[in-house]
C-alpha cells in the first residue's frame, strides 16, 4: 500500500512539473511573439523621417553626392570670347534644375522670381577660384550684395585625382556664404552658360536676360558694379 502511495506522489510530482515546465514554455513563445509583433508594426509604421542610411535630408532631395542630375531648359549661352563684345549680352539665361552637394532640391530659374541672379561657376582645383571665394565671402561681410540679386555657386568640373577633393568638404572649409548648386559629371550646367574658365560669373537682370560675364579673378568692386547693373541699382 506504501509502495502505491509513493507512485502516486511520484505521477503527482511530476505532472506538476510538466505543468511548470509547460508555462514556462508559453511564456517565452508569448514573449517571442510579443516582440516580433513590434517589429511588425515598427517596420511597417510609415514613418515620415528619411531611412538612416538613405542620405537624403530633405523631402524631395536626393542622397548628397560631387556630381548631381543636372536638367537645362532653355537655349545655351554661347562662349564668352577672349577679346570683344559678348554675344550673350540680351540673351535669356537657360533654367537649371537639380540639386546641391547635399541632395536639397535646387532651382536657378533667372527672372522668376522678379530678382536679378548671379551664377558663380567655381572648380575646387583651380587656384583662381580658391582665390576669389574669399573675395565674395568679404563682399558679402561688407554688405555690397545689393538686396534685389540672388548668388548661387556651381561647383563643376569637380574631379577626384585633383586638389581640394570633394567640393563638399571643400566648399564648407571655404565658408561659401550663398547658395550652392552641384554640376553633373558630364558638366551641362557649364556647358549650358557657356563657361570656359574659372571661375566663371554670369550676371542676369531680373527679366532674365545676361547683362554681363566674365571669367577670372574679378575684385569686388567690380562684382558690385556688374551686380548693382544687373539688379538695376543706381
């Protein structure tokens, strides 16, 4: 009879056992569960903040990049000559659509907004262009920027075996205080207004129409003088 009562306390203890052992096992499949849920719904959120490994920073942009995707409406500016009167003088300034070196979305679209543009055409490698960058970033400490003109900067011909590569740490370390606009590799930008060399300024009235360019090193009170004529200051 001893021998029954101590089976019976055996099958006892072990059914409570197997009972322990069971929740212990459900828990941890809830638990599994619970969390791939989570993971579920955290994937599947729609949040509105940008993938952390996409690189784009804005709606609308792209991931930055030396070279962005360059789009030109409107004729080209033919080349300015070394010598004599230049034949873009009157001529509508084509539309630039793309980006910047940090992927925001970016427009020159000379006349649309009833403000006169100056477009600076700047090569990271060229030493003239290294030159006149504090030029402008003084001209505009000084306030000589007349009000009714926009400044955008066109990095271009940017090339890796060169100096000062990429223009995005370059044109941050030269304190570049306007605008920027990056070119394609393939340089339509500057192809687009006719540039030849750097760096390369090209002055627009506020309808649009080239008043002025010049290439090279130009000190700043000739910029101020070929602003203020394209901005139609006095």
């Amino acid at each position: 009879m001893a021998q029954n009562q101590r089976k019976k306390n055996q099958k006892t203890t072990s059914s409570v056992r197997d009972s322990g052992n069971l929740k212990v096992i459900m828990y941890i499949v809830l638990v599994v569960v619970g969390i791939a849920g989570a993971v579920s719904l955290g994937s599947a959120g729609g949040s509105s903040k940008p993938a952390t490994n996409s690189g784009i920073t804005v709606p609308g942009g792209v991931a930055p990049a030396e070279f962005q995707k360059v789009t030109v409406a409107g004729d080209a500016l033919p080349q300015l000559p070394d010598t004599g009167k230049d034949p873009a003088v009157g001529k509508a300034a084509p539309t630039l659509t793309g980006y910047d070196l940090f992927g925001r979305p970016v427009t020159i679209d000379p006349g649309s907004d009833g403000k006169a543009t100056m477009v600076v055409f700047l090569a990271h490698w060229c030493p003239h262009c290294n030159r006149e960058v504090p030029v402008l970033n003084e001209w505009k400490a000084q306030n000589q920027v007349p009000a009714n003109i926009r400044v955008i900067g066109v990095t271009t011909a940017s090339r890796p075996d060169q100096a000062n590569w990429p223009p995005s740490k370059w044109i941050v370390a030269m304190k570049w205080p306007f605008d920027q606009f990056a070119d394609s590799e393939k340089q339509e930008a500057a192809a687009a207004y006719g540039v030849g060399g750097y760096p390369f300024l090209t002055f627009i009235d506020a309808k649009g129409n080239v008043t002025s360019r010049t290439s090279g090193e130009i000190p700043s009170a000739d910029i101020t003088k070929a602003a203020n004529t394209a901005a139609g200051v006095k």
